[in-house]
C-alpha cells in the first residue's frame, strides 16, 4: 500500500503556485515564511552558504516568475527580495510601497499602502514603479 504523504503548510503554498517542492526550494520558502523583511542576494547566498548557487539563483527565479516573491530596487544599489502577500499576482494593482530604514539598512513591504494609479499618457503603459520612503524604522527611531 502506497504511503500517504502528508504535505506541510509550505508545500502546500508552494503547489498552489504550480511549483514542484523541492528540497531547495522548501528551504527557501520556509526562509521568507520566517521573516516580513527584504533580503538581499547577499544576505541569502550567506544563509544558503552551504547549498549550490546555481540551485539558489534558480529558485529565486521561479518564486519571482510564480508571483511568490517580488524584487525590490530600494535605491541601495542592491536588489532585495520579499515575499508576495497571499493572492498577489505581481500585477500593477499589487504594487506597494516599501520603506527603507537608512539606519538598520531594513527594507520592508508596507503592503497596505498601495501605489496610487498614476495617469500616464495615451498608449504608455505601466509595468513597473518603485515607490521607495526612506527614514528610520520603529527600532532605530530615536524614543
Ligand atoms: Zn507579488
Ligand atoms: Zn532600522
Ligand atoms: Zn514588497
């Protein structure tokens, strides 16, 4: 008789984003389930400074081209990734505002806070904005 295999919470998500779970990409799901703050690419190869780059770099990929985690230039010159809300579909509609904390180097998503549509012109059409407010996050301000 075939064993069944009881799927956890982040195979589960993984799989309804049409992702196969694998082993990698479990671990790294389960990295941004942990945290509601932007990791850059450093901070990542650091944590996953025992798996394979190449398998790391992939990976990232598919949960940015699956609408699990979305990039964010926060204006520090280095690319940051966060995790998309439940039924974010990266579309111009779940664009957000992110904060930069210029003290702790934080970026965080303030999700709640969506950009505005911007009028453009006739026939442009948006794909990307970047709605960047820097200051000092609750930690660093001083009390
Ligand atoms: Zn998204
Ligand atoms: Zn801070
Ligand atoms: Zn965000």
């Amino acid at each position: 008789m075939k064993k069944e295999i009881e799927l956890n919470a982040v195979e589960k998500k993984l799989i309804a984003k049409n992702v196969n779970p694998t082993a990698m990409r479990i671990l790294v799901m389960n990295y941004f389930q942990k945290s509601s703050n932007a990791s850059s690419l450093r901070q990542l190869e650091e944590h996953f400074e025992k798996s394979d780059m190449t398998t790391l770099y992939r990976t990232l990929k598919t949960f940015v081209e699956h609408n699990i985690l979305h990039t964010i230039d926060d204006g520090s010159g280095i690319m940051k990734y966060a995790r998309c809300i439940e039924g974010c579909v990266c579309a111009p509609d779940d664009l957000h505002y992110h904060f930069h904390c210029l003290s702790c180097k934080e970026t965080i998503c303030l999700t709640e806070q969506r950009i505005p549509k911007v009028q453009l012109p006739e026939n442009f059409t948006m794909s990307e904005a970047n709605m960047v407010v820097k200051g000092n996050c609750s930690n660093c301000s001083p009390k």
